[in-house]
C-alpha cells in the first residue's frame, strides 16, 4: 500500500514524492529517468488510475546495480 511516510520500511509502494525523499533525487530527475527508459513501466513501477506507484524493492536493486557500474577496482589484472 501507500503509505504517508516515505521511511517507513514498510512501504513497499512509494509515489513519485516519497521516492525522491527516500532515495534524495528531485521529482523530475525521477521523471526523466521514467522517459529515459532507465525506470520500466511494469518493472519499476505501476499506473494504477493514472497515479505512479513505485516498487521499492525493485527501485532497491536498480540502486544497487547502478551503484556497481561506479565502483573502484581494488586489484589489478594484467
């Protein structure tokens, strides 16, 4: 469900202005990230009665894949 707190780990569904309290990204930074393809209708988040709804758990993993891409090394291969 959604729910009023956006901290509450509890809330799995999060709307567009939770989101960006949760994870510190403006609103439309999220929403150009949705027409920017890099948050999938169907995947990260849903349009029930044309509300946007996100997944936390899904949002969570995208968080974590994008944080890999950025990571230094810590050993060499020749």
């Amino acid at each position: 469900m959604v729910g009023d707190d956006a901290d509450d780990p509890m809330t799995e569904y999060l709307t567009i202005a939770q989101l960006s309290r949760r994870i510190h990204y403006a609103p439309q930074t999220i929403r150009n990230l949705m027409s920017q393809g890099a948050f999938r209708l169907g995947v990260h988040y849903v349009k029930p009665r044309r509300w946007v709804l996100f997944k936390w758990s899904t949002i969570e993993q995208w968080l974590h894949r994008e944080s890999g891409t950025t990571d230094i090394p810590l050993t060499r291969h020749f």
